[in-house]
C-alpha cells in the first residue's frame, strides 16, 4: 500500500506512456506512413477498463511529385590543360619530396624552424608548465598566430629572443581569447628546403609506372583532363538539379529542415562558430539562418535524385553491383563473392549500390537535356 501510494502516479503515467508509444508504432504500421520527428500527443484519454484514446501530430516524409525533369538546356564548361598545369603540378611533387638541410643563416618565409618555447608571466618569470620542446613550423604556411611566426622569422639559428603574441578573440582556448603574452623562444635549428632534381630518376622514385620526365608529363597530363572532365560532368549533374528544383514546387517538413541543420551544427568542431547550444552562442540562429538555404537544396536533390530511381526503375541491382565489384578487383587475389561479403561487413556494400543509382540517374538526366561544350573563360579549369 506504501508503493502504490508513493508512485502509483508515476507508475501510472509510464505505463501511459508506454501504452501510447505502442499504439502510435501499431498506427504507424497499419497506415505505412513514414514519420520523420518526434511526434506530439495531445487529448489522452485512459480508464482503468483499458480504453485509450489519442491524437498525435507528426511530419511524414514528402510524397514528391516532379513535372518537369527533362529538356533542360546547360552547358559543359571545361579548359585545356596547359602545360602551367603539369608544371605546376610536378613542382608540387618536388617539394612533397624535398630534403630539409640545416643553414647557418636567418629564418625565412618557406623554411622549417625546430624551436623552444616558453610563456612568461606578469611577473617575466617562465610558466615551466607550458615550455614546448623541438618544436618545428614551416615559415608561410599560417600554422603559428601571425605574432609568432613575425618573431620567429629572421632569427638564426642557437639564438634566443622574447616576442609579444596576442591571441585572436576568436581562440579555441577561451582564456586566451583577446590577450597578449611573452614568450621567450631559443632557436634551435634553421632548415632549408633542398628539392630533387627533376630528372629521369626522380620520375621513376614516383613509382613503376613513371620511366622518364617525359613520361611523368604525360601521364600527369592524362590525369589532369581526367579531373577535368569529371569535375565538368559534375557541375553539369548540378545544373541539372538546380533546373528542376526551379521547375518544380518541392515543399519540405519544417521538422525536416530543422533537424537537418541540427545535425550539420552537430557534425561541426566543438570549438567552431555555432557547435554549441543557443544559450552558449548567441550566432547560432543566424548560422542556421546562413546554412538553411544550402540545406533545404540538399534536401531536394535527395528526394529528387530518389524519385527518379524509383519511378525510372533506375536502382542498382544485385547484378550491377558486382559487375562494379568485377571491375575494382584483381581476380587473382579476391573473388567478387568475397568482396562482396567484406563490403557488406563493413557497411560499404550499400554505399557502393547507392553511388552506382545516382550514377545511373544522372546518365538517364544528362541524356534527356541538351548539353553543348564551350571553353572555359581564360581556358581555366578552376
């Protein structure tokens, strides 16, 4: 009798909790809608007999509809690969694979710095707790605050100086935000940047399938208007949903929107704009403002993108899916059985059923619109 007196209500209500979930998921079932959101329960009614009765609001998934699909007219921009392009590339190449030789001179923009650091106190004392050692930065590339890496440029190497940084008001570490400190730093070595000559050796370093410079510039040019092509087909795959989605009305659940852009917030860093809640950052709401009209198209190119696979009967079967695995595999190492249970087990088996529909719907879309080629402006493939 103590029980029932102490948490008969609270029993009472779990147990109407419990009852209402199940009806709801018993409706859902008999109706096939498909929710998306929490649902909201109003006008509950339960006697002792067991009659229960309720009313829940909640958003479904959009039946979409789509008119106009086809007879778009977009065009393919794309530029020659110049040879700029490869030697830009090959230089990139060079200084992947430089050596870093110590120099007896001052730091300078491009080259790496080993160093020792430490912050001072008000008083000019050394915060011990904080002292880095053989730590190494490469001068230009922006990875120490601008402060630091002004005091460490010019510095030769075994010296040893005191610069003021101050930190951005925006700092991942709040403490820090808008303050200045002392550091004073000992460097410890200056190295220079040696890079390979670009010779018939270098290339064959690259890998087998590289036997000269030549051959390196032909090969790299190949991949650059493979890029280039593909990037292109990609844009244009974009101008075509862009086209439908102004053809066509696709209205969205707001629960929908909304919990979208909850989740980009969620995928965000802990310390970037808008990761925390309202009450900790007051830029959140115009962050979702700022993302919402990237999320409501993401949104329609996933319903429109879907709609045509279902209605063109464009999905990937079985069939398709290994002759995709046939295709990526050395049949003398795996089999396409085998791989197809290790995709599985990973979960990338549907990952790949998936890409191989969109690829099928994009191809049924590129064929039904005109598609004329024009060159780039400046013959650029930015």
């Amino acid at each position: 009798a103590l029980v029932e007196r102490t948490y008969g209500d609270a029993i009472a209500r779990d147990v109407l909790e419990d009852l209402v979930r199940e009806g709801f998921e018993s409706g859902i079932r008999e109706t096939g809608l498909e929710p998306i959101g929490a649902p909201r329960f109003r006008n509950v009614h339960w006697t002792p007999e067991g009659d229960l009765e309720f009313a829940a609001e909640f958003d479904v998934r959009p039946e979409i509809e789509l008119g106009r699909t086809t007879g778009f007219r977009v065009e393919e921009r794309r530029g020659p690969v110049e040879d700029a392009d490869v030697d830009r590339l090959i230089e990139h190449l060079r200084r992947e694979r430089a050596d870093w030789i110590p120099v007896d001179r001052p730091a300078a923009a491009g080259d790496r710095v080993r160093f020792e650091s430490v912050p001072l106190d008000d008083q000019g004392q050394p915060m011990e707790s904080e002292r880095i050692a053989d730590h190494v930065v490469e001068l230009g590339t922006g990875d120490v605050l601008p402060d630091f890496e002004a005091g460490l440029t010019g510095q030769p190497p075994h010296g040893e100086t005191e610069f003021q940084v101050r930190f951005p008001d925006d700092h991942r570490n709040e403490f820090l935000r808008g303050r200045s400190r002392t550091f004073r730093v000992r460097v410890d070595e200056v190295l220079e940047r040696s890079l390979p000559v670009l010779d018939d050796e270098f290339a064959r370093s690259l890998g087998p399938s590289f036997s000269s410079v030549e051959d390196l510039r032909a090969r790299l040019r190949e991949n650059l208007e493979r890029e280039a092509r593909q990037k292109a087909r990609r844009e244009v795959n974009e101008q075509l949903i862009d086209e439908i989605i102004a053809a066509n009305r696709i209205d969205l659940p707001e629960s929908m929107v909304d919990r979208y852009l909850g989740n980009l917030l969620a995928d965000r860093a802990p310390d970037s704009p808008g990761a925390e809640g309202p009450e900790e950052d007051p830029r959140r709401a115009e962050i979702l403002e700022a993302l919402r009209p990237g999320a409501l198209r993401a949104l329609r190119r996933h319903y429109i993108l879907n709609h045509i696979a279902d209605r063109e009967g464009l999905r990937a079967a079985d069939a398709d899916v290994d002759a995709a695995i046939a295709e990526r595999i050395d049949p003398e190492k795996t089999s396409v059985a085998e791989t197809r249970r290790r995709l599985a087990r990973s979960g990338e088996l549907e990952d790949l059923r998936f890409h191989l529909t969109m690829e099928r719907v994009f191809d049924w879309l590129r064929e039904r619109s005109e598609i004329p080629f024009s060159e780039a402006p400046d013959g650029k493939n930015e």
